[in-house]
C-alpha cells in the first residue's frame, strides 16, 4: 500500500467518519469523541498496511483482531472494541473486513475477547455491537404453531402478543441446553417487571421425565411448553431446528427479530433483548 495511497484513506475515513468543526453545537466531550475516533481510525488503517505488508492478504477477521492486540501501543482492548464496533456500525468503510461479519465469527472473536480481557470495561460496548448485528435487517411473521403448557393445556404464541418473547428450543437430554438453564432462569429474574417473556419449548417425546426435570416449577419466571408427539418434526422442520438448543427473540408485533441467539452465557444475549425492549 503507497504511502500517497495509505494517507489519502485517512483522511477520506476521517472526514467520513467525523466534521466536528462543521457541528458549532457540538459539545467538548463529542469533540474530543470525535479526535479520539480519528486518531484510532488512523491507527487501525496503519496496521491493516502492516498487516498486508507482512502476509500479503487478509486471511480472516479474528486473525486481524489478534494482530491488533499485538502490534500497537494503544489500549489493545480499547482499539479491538472500537475496531468490531466500526465494522459493524460502518462496514462499507471497512472493505478488505466487511464480507467477513457472520455470526460465528464475531461470537468467537467475543468469547477470545473476554478470554484475554476478562475484566475490560469495553465488553459491554462490543457486546451492544455485536448485538446490532444479530437484529435481522428485515422482520419476518413468526410461524404458528400450538403447545402444551406444563399442566397439558393448549397454548399459543397469539395470547402473549402485546410482549417481546425469547423462546427457547430444548431437550432434557441436551447437555448444552440444561448446562445454559441457569443463565436464563437468571435473566429471567433480573427482567420480570419488563414487558418480556421467556418459553421453554421442549420436543422431548418422555413427558414424564420432562415434567420430572423442574423440581421448582411454580417459583420460576419461564413458562415450559412442550411440543404434542405428532407435531415434534413438523416444528423442526418449519423453525429450521437443526441443533439444541436454539434461541430466537420475537417482538411485540409478533415477528421474529432475531433468528438465532447466542448463548444466554453471553452479554450479547441480554443486550439483544434490551434493543428490542427499548425499540
């Protein structure tokens, strides 16, 4: 990349990115805001030359992550942060990144970022990115279908229109379902005077060891329905369950916002629901 080239982009990203001397109304802390972005946009399109000057391509998006830490002098986790958020706030600004966004990608490059930051104060920046990202750009009808609520009676989506709902597709004989059960039980606490409701849907076929699975189930804040015998294939087929557990967030409105969830593990998790609370 030709140093003509490489500040010709800084300067065309800066003026893309902030004009804070064209906003009188601008305050001195959006102002600096602003200085600081420069600065970090001026960092990371250094290091992206650095990076095709030492590898000759871009391999992948956490490959450039991990290089950032290692190569600046800035707060690396700061920059990391600042970077993801950019690239999904901002992605056509971001050529040789932007196809590689994909839900896979940024949930590892998350999970290695609180690995090497456990105690960041940038986590839950990235975490509302990231989370911008999973909202799907176009809402869709969520399917119907009909239940069995603990007690067998009938039950249906139709009758929780007015909340934004998180369901949850699972089994008890899914390790990884039950091994997520506590993180949502305590979301679900730490939201039950907000206008959300969490389901548990379960395609076990054994109802008995299903209802033998809560030992508590009156103190809980999720509602378990399960899925009639002869109607398990029809909801794996119309919902695309393919693997356990699967988490989908449906709005007030009745469509489904985000197709499939992280982990309720996951800052992202909360901070989808929040979007969808405050949206």
């Amino acid at each position: 990349m030709g140093k003509r080239f490489l500040a010709l982009l800084i300067t065309l990203m800066m003026v893309m990115y902030c004009s804070c001397e064209s906003k009188p109304e601008a305050s001195l802390n959006s102002s600096s805001l602003c200085q600081k972005e420069q600065v970090y946009i001026a960092e990371l399109v250094r290091l992206e030359g650095l990076y095709v000057e030492k590898f000759k391509a871009f391999y992948n998006l956490p490959h450039f992550v991990s290089f950032i830490g290692t190569h600046t002098s800035f707060s690396s986790d700061e920059l990391k942060a600042f970077f993801l958020k950019d690239l999904i706030e901002h992605k056509s600004a971001w050529p040789n990144h932007k196809y590689q966004i994909e839900n896979t990608i940024l949930r590892d490059i998350r999970e290695q970022f609180e690995k090497d930051y456990p105690k960041s104060k940038y986590s839950s920046m990235l975490n509302a990115a990231i989370a911008k990202h999973y909202i799907l750009d176009e809402e869709y009808p969520i399917p119907f279908f009909q239940a069995k609520d603990y007690w067998d009676k009938d039950v249906t989506l139709s009758d929780y229109a007015d909340k934004t709902i998180v369901l949850d597709f699972w089994a008890t004989w899914c390790g990884p379902c039950v091994d997520q059960q506590p993180y949502l039980e305590e979301l679900a606490t730490n939201l039950e005077n907000c206008d959300v409701l969490f389901i548990k849907v379960s395609i076990d076929e054994d109802l008995e060891k299903w209802r033998n699975h809560f030992t508590n189930y009156e103190d809980s804040n999720i509602k378990q329905w399960h899925i009639p015998l002869d109607n398990i294939d029809y909801i794996k087929n119309r919902f695309s369950v393919t693997a356990l557990p699967r988490y989908m967030l449906i709005g007030i409105n009745g469509k489904v916002i985000v197709d499939k969830m992280p982990k309720p593990e996951s800052g992202v998790f909360k901070e989808l629901i929040l979007q969808a609370l405050q949206s």
